[in-house]
C-alpha cells in the first residue's frame, strides 16, 4: 500500500489504498488533498517511480510546493511515515474483514481516519493530530486552487511533430490537428487517467481540444486541387 503524504503540519494527510502504486492513483490522491486541505509549501516523498516521475515534478513546480526526497536507504529520513504506516497495520489492517472489496476498503479507512487517529493523542506531539493541526492552521494563510486548476496542473504532457495532412500519431491513432500548426512540433496534453482527451497547446496556453481524425474529411480537405491553365493537348496541339 502507499500513503502520499501531505507535508502540512501534524495531519494534512492524503489516503488511499490501491492495487499498485502508479502516477494515476498518486495524482488523484494528491489533488483529493489539495482539494481538502490547500496547497502545501513543501511535500516530502520516498523516491518510488511515481513520486520520482517527471508529471509530480512539474505539477509541484505549476503550484509553487518545494518537491523534497528521502534519502534512498536513508528509513529513519522517513521515521514518521514508516510510524503511521505501523499504527495503520495495527489499529486498523487489524480489524478489517477479509473479502471486501477496494471501495469498501478506502471507505473503512477513511472513516477510522476520520473517527479514531485524528481524534485519539499522539505522543509523539502530545496532542490529538486534529487539534494540532487546527493550531497550526489558525497561524498560516492556506492557498487553495479549485479542481479545474487541479486538473490542469497534473496534465501529462507529449511533443509531436505534424505531418503534412495536418495529423498526429499519438498511442497507435490518428488525430487531427489545425493546418496552421502542419511541420511544426506541438505540444499535447491530457489527463492522467484519459491518454485520448487531447489538448493542443501553444507557448503554454490551451487551443484547442484535438480530436481522432475522421478520414473521409481528412481527404476532402488535402486533396490535391487542378489549376485551370490556357494549355491544351486536344489532338496533339497547344493552344495560347
């Protein structure tokens, strides 16, 4: 399991279990936090692949959080997370029915989050999590960005190159592409969990929304055009 961990004083905690760790479940982790609890100044990771992954180092960068990694085979840099994975397994992984399902998992956890840990003294701090958190919320000014902001900043991005039909080829399709940008490297963005709602975007700003090529289109649009001329080659002759 993994546990991204939000680095906003004593409790600003994203949660979930999952299958596997991946970028996917990491982003929708990450932005359910942000969502919740504002933007953080700083997060502190492990150096798996996903919060090693160029997508969580760019978004950070987007958001203005100062992305930190523990240091690799350095556990007591990661003393505090390895300690709440510990109260996890033996407070709550304990109790858990076998056979339910994910869904019913994350819904357990978050409500033993919710009902038990926030609630319950910590001694390492000497207070509840939730009321050490609330004093330290009262001292600093959140910033909060909304979900389409959210979900702008964790975009995936591509370069393509357009062909001379005014398409790209991106994961084995076709999309097309507005003729202005034919020869010339673009760059494509889309969310994590939807590889084919394309963006095209251009010094950073959005375009427009690109979509699968419709062929027959595509054909009427490039066919190649006969220019009338005063030539004539009726009966071997050549008319001014």
């Amino acid at each position: 399991m993994r546990h991204p961990r939000r680095s906003l004083p004593y409790g600003g905690v994203g949660h979930a279990f999952n299958t596997s760790e991946t970028i996917s479940s990491l982003t929708l982790v990450l932005k359910e936090a942000f969502l919740a609890y504002g933007i953080p100044k700083r997060l502190y990771v492990d150096n798996g692949p996903s919060f090693s992954s160029d997508l969580l180092s760019k978004s950070c960068a987007m958001a203005g959080i100062s992305l930190i990694h523990s240091k690799p085979y350095d556990s007591p840099s990661r003393g505090k997370v390895e300690r709440l994975f510990r109260t996890i397994r033996e407070r709550f992984l304990s109790g858990v029915q076998k056979g339910i399902t994910l869904r019913e998992l994350n819904e357990a956890f978050w409500l033993w989050l919710q009902e038990d840990y926030h609630h319950k003294l910590h001694n390492g701090i000497g207070d509840k999590p939730i009321d050490r958190y609330n004093a330290s919320v009262a001292r600093i000014e959140l910033r909060r960005l909304c979900k389409a902001e959210l979900d702008e900043i964790f975009l995936i991005r591509h370069e393509r190159l357009v062909n001379n039909d005014a398409t790209i080829s991106f994961k084995g399709s076709l999309y097309e592409v507005p003729p202005a940008y034919i020869r010339h490297k673009i760059e494509l963005r889309h969310p994590v969990d939807d590889p084919h709602q394309l963006y095209l975007y251009d010094n950073g700003v959005r375009v427009c929304t690109i979509k699968l090529l419709d062929k027959k289109e595509n054909a009427r649009s490039f066919r190649p055009q006969s220019v009338p001329t005063n030539l004539s080659f009726h009966k071997g002759r050549v008319l001014p």
